[in-house]
C-alpha cells in the first residue's frame, strides 16, 4: 500500500458513497442543447450584392426555405456577399442575427448550431465559404416547427421520408431526408424553416479552423467520421480517406475511424452519409481519511461503515489500466473479459480498485503522516466485486466505448468508474454522448435498458494554485464533460506532508550524507514540495480541471461541471506488485526522492508475492 501519485483515483469515494452506500440511479439529466452562446455581432456596413440577386439555383445552394408566414433563410456563397454580422467571440461561428444566445435561446425561430446562430425569421442570409458548402444532394436536412414539435409535425416528416437524427435547439430535428422530401415539407403549415446541413456544419471546432482556411491536416492526424450508414458508404469513403481503422457505435449512427491523405480530408465533409467529424485522441488516466470526510464511515479510523453497508452483492466495473487480482485486498472479487486485463503494470487501476473495494487486509506497519493509529485502509465498498475493462492509452482506444459499455451492462454492472479522459478533448464529443445515452441505457440494440452510473473524473488540466482558486476554466475533458455522468473533481487531502527534499544551486538533490556543512547558505535550498498541496481538506487540488464546460458554446456561462468533488490527492490505496516508481517518476528529480521516503514509509505485512 502507498500513497498514489495517481490524482484522479478518488474519483471512487463519491461513487461508493452515493451510490453503493446511499443511492439508486439518478433518473436522467435535463439534456442541454449543445448550442453556442452569443457574443454581440460588430456589423459590417454594407453587403455586397442585393439578396434579390441570390438565386435558389446557384451551385449548393440547396432549399431556399420559405415558409407560410414568410420566414426565409438565405444559404448563400461568400464569394458573393460578405456577412454583416462578425461574432468577435467565435469568429468562425456563421450568425445571420446579432442577438445574443440569452435572447435566441427563448426564440422559437432560432437555430443554435456549434458553428452557427440562426434566426430564420431574420430577411439576412448565413453566409457560407463556398467549399464548405454541398456541391450536391447534401442527405441531410434541419427541419423546424413552428413552437414545439407535435404529432403533427413528426407525421408530416414521416410523410416526407424524413428519418430523424437528432434534436437541435429550437424546435427542430436534423433529419436523413432527401431533396424531394425537403421540398415537399418547405410549405408545410407544421414546418417553420427547412435548410441543407451543410458541410461546414459537420466539423469539430479543431478542424473548422483547418478548414475554412484550406489547410493540411497533421501527419498521421486521425479522424472519427459520424455516419448515416447505406449500401455503399464505407466502400466511398474507403476510396477517399483509405481503410476503415476501427468502427463503433454512438447514438447518432456509426463512427469509423480514417487516418486520410492530409491534404485530401475536407472533401469528406462533402459526402451526404457523413453527420460529423472530429478529431481521434487518445486516451490518458486521469482510505482512511476520505471515508469519513465523504461520509461512507462513522469514524476517524475507518473502521464503521455507514449502515453497515460494505458492498455485498454489488458488482463494479471499472474501466483502467488494469487490477493486481491477486493483491491480498482484492483476490477472489475481480474479473474480467481479457485476462491480460488482471495484472497491472501501470499501478493506477490497482490503487483505484483498493479505494473502491480494497478489504483493508494488507495492515500498514507505520503510521503515515495524517493518519491516526491503527487507522484501516479499507476501500469504500469492501466487499463489492470488480469487473475490470482495458483502457488502452498508446495508439488510441482499441477497446472502444461501445466495447466498454456493452460489456458492463452484459454483466449486469450497475455503476462504472473511469478515471480517464481523451486527451485534450474539452468539446462535448460523439464520446461525451454515447456515455449520455448508456446512463440511460448500454446496450440499446437489445430490448429493455440497462443503465449505468458512469462516474468519470474531470481531469488533471485544471493548472490552479495550491489555495485551491486559479486554473483554466472550461479543461473537463470528454467524457467526463458529459451530461448525464456524474463527474468529481478532486480536492487537497490533509496530510500536511513535511518531507523534505535538499537541493544544490544547479537543483540537483543533494542526499543527506553528502549535504556539506560550512558551506554559504545559499548553497543548498531546502523544499517541501508536497506541504500546500496537503494542508486542507476544502481547497480545490491545483491540477484538478475546472468547469464549467461548453463556456460560450452552451450558453454564456456553460453548463455545470463538474458535479461534485472529493478528496483526490496523496491517497493510500493498493500497489500492484508490478507497479515501479521509477517507471512512472524520474529518479533523478526532487518529486521522486519525497515520493520514495513516503512510499517506505508505508511497509506493510503483506508477503512479498502480494
């Protein structure tokens, strides 16, 4: 047992103590629309040529929608008429009003897309870079009613042929339609606007800006590509961006995975069968004292669960690097699908098991700083069982996300814990919401559901201060951006770690028996690194990624994150007979010489094949 340097595996405790110790499942969220907030438009004088002068049957064009009441909505070339709306917030977000998002969001006749902010009651037209318009039929199609969306309106888009996709904010659906059936819903007195989804629309916010500007992807850069699936998608696909490296599901349709010439990518934004596009990334990882800080026991050593509940019966998945079955704490209670799955290199899925269902078996001969005598290092559940699941963080998930949540919910797991993240992913991806939807249900092609708490950390890229205040807001990582998860950010444990490290005037460490005496004193300087990361139990550990997320995309302030927090830091938990400090840590470096001396500090009884 040691303590971790893994940050995030705390993650658990409020799993454990809402769920397996107090709580059912959480009846879904309210789904926020994933719609960008508005910043005021500066205008633009004048346009370029009259809207009159923009006919229905310039090249993609598309529908020109006009409904009864005469709503119109302009698709037009920017090679033609420059936009007189700039929103200096989002400059690539295309706008054909200057409202602000507060104002749009309570509009019936607003459209709130990632990349633009419609009105189609406004006379202006969306103004629309002529490559990232369709050159052809575009497959796809938003379709607003008038007010909300009835029986009415979802009969006449069956009557249309319509096949709905997904809902977007205001009042509309992006449906699967052809030109025809957009034709014959542009007049329908349901029907408040109809317009192409055009390929500009298809784009992450990494890839827009490439884009628009024409640029090259980076070697080797892959690609998740959304997809309505027909006859021969895969094989037109395949001819322009080469073989289909993996394929999943999400709940919008397939996601393939294309590494595609660099230069040669844009084009696929073009095709009718592809909704969306975004950037492949891989993935990263993200006792005694918590238990009673969060509630989960009575008392200072550990030793009371709260009513007696101690997991019996409940069954884990935990998605990791993997778990030591055979540590003394945790033998016998831990499976998996992939045996390669039960040993545990890394340590980190090792030290996050102990903290879930650790049995407090492996007794620590000293007393490490800030905890009390013969304190127990039990986990939070003791006696729930594990179900392990990889999570591969070299060349990208190999299990993927539709992998990890069917096999759960095949072994009828009812919460999961994944202290991981994509790297670098703080916009709500295809992966954030097929995590929405297994919350609701993992294995939607069977019939029934079966929903799963997920439980995700928020991440490691906060870059705060040790007074818990600072950071980056808006760097929760996906899918712990997800709105239905419940994601926990970390906070200081009290330990109030004294351990010193000597350092020479190059900051090389000096050890004790070569540290020289009457020398100047500014030769050597003495550091307690870990102190003011260890001298609360309410601040907001540094590293801990701050919300709220979606900020100027959702709306002005963005939406709630993360759900909770609890004690993520300095965490003793078990250690995988694999795990190695110097794997992980340089050993030439100060942080390895205090984390060495802490880790002695906590010899145990176990035997050494534990």
């Amino acid at each position: 047992m040691r303590i971790s340097r893994f940050k995030w595996s705390l993650v658990i405790l409020v799993m454990a103590v809402v769920v397996i110790l107090r709580y059912g499942l959480s009846p879904s969220r309210l789904e926020v629309p994933a719609a960008e907030p508005v910043a005021k438009a500066a205008i633009i004088p004048d346009i370029t040529a009259p809207l009159a002068s923009l006919s229905a049957g310039s090249p993609g064009n598309g529908i020109v929608p006009v409904s009864a009441i005469g709503r119109r909505i302009e698709i037009v070339s920017a090679s033609q008429v420059t936009s007189r709306f700039i929103d200096n917030r989002f400059p690539l977000r295309l706008r054909n009003t200057p409202e602000a998002l507060d104002t749009l969001i309570r509009q019936d006749s607003a459209l709130l897309l990632r990349h633009a902010l419609i009105d189609s009651a406004s006379p202006e037209p969306l103004v629309i870079p002529d490559h990232l318009r369709s050159a052809r039929e575009p497959g796809a199609y938003l379709v607003q009613a008038r007010g909300a969306i009835g029986d009415s309106f979802r009969g006449q888009i069956q009557a249309a042929g319509g096949k709905v996709v997904a809902y977007i904010p205001n009042n509309a659906l992006l449906l699967r339609l052809s030109r025809a059936g957009a034709e014959r819903l542009e007049f329908s007195p349901e029907v408040g606007a109809v317009l192409p989804y055009e390929p500009y629309f298809k784009l992450d916010a990494n890839l827009l800006s490439l884009a628009v500007e024409q640029r090259a992807l980076s070697e080797g850069a892959r690609l998740h590509l959304t997809v309505y699936e027909g006859p021969d998608t895969v094989t037109r696909l395949e001819s322009m961006a080469g073989p289909v490296l993996s394929r999943t599901a999400s709940p919008f349709g397939p996601v393939l995975t294309f590494e595609p010439v660099p230069t040669a990518w844009i084009s696929l934004a073009q095709d009718p069968d592809v909704h969306h596009i975004e950037t492949a990334r891989p993935r990263t990882l993200a006792n005694d004292l918590t238990g009673h800080r969060v509630g989960a026991t009575l008392n200072d050593s550990n030793t009371i669960p709260y009513l007696d509940l101690r997991g019996a019966g409940v069954l884990v998945n935990l998605n990791d690097s993997g778990v030591d079955s055979l540590h003394q704490d945790l033998q016998g209670r831990v499976s998996s699908v992939d045996p390669s799955v039960l040993k545990d290199p890394e340590g980190h899925g090792t030290h996050v098991a102990g903290i879930i269902a650790g049995s407090g078996g492996g007794r620590v001969t000293g007393q490490p700083q800030g905890s009390i005598t013969n304190a127990s290092y039990r986990g939070k559940a003791p006696l729930a069982e594990l179900y392990v699941l990889p999570v591969d963080l070299k060349t990208g998930p190999k299990k993927s996300d539709e992998f990890i949540q069917t096999n759960a919910a095949a072994k009828k797991a009812f919460i999961s814990n994944n202290s991981w993240n994509y790297v670098g992913a703080y916009d709500y991806t295809s992966a954030s919401a097929s995590y929405d939807a297994a919350v609701r249900d993992a294995t939607p092609r069977e019939s029934g559901s079966q929903p799963i708490l997920y439980v995700f950390s928020a991440g490691n890229d906060g870059g705060g201060n040790e007074a818990g205040i600072g950071g980056s807001q808006d760097t929760i990582a996906s899918p712990g951006n997800a709105k239905n998860v419940i994601t926990v950010g970390a906070l200081e444990s009290p330990r109030f770690l004294t351990n010193e490290v000597v350092m020479d005037t190059n900051g090389m460490v000096v050890p004790a028996d070569q540290i020289k005496t009457n020398v100047p004193p500014e030769t050597y300087t003495t550091n307690v690194l870990y102190y003011e990361a260890s001298d609360s139990d309410t601040q907001v550990a540094s590293y801990s990624s701050r919300g709220n997320t979606g900020i100027g995309v959702e709306s002005d302030a963005g939406r709630f994150k993360p759900d909770v927090v609890a004690p993520g830091s300095f965490i003793i938990s078990a250690r995988s007979r694999d795990w190695k400090l110097e794997n992980q840590v340089d050993p030439e470096s100060p942080e390895y010489f205090v984390l060495r001396e802490m880790n002695e500090q906590l010899a145990t009884n176990i035997p050494p094949d534990q």
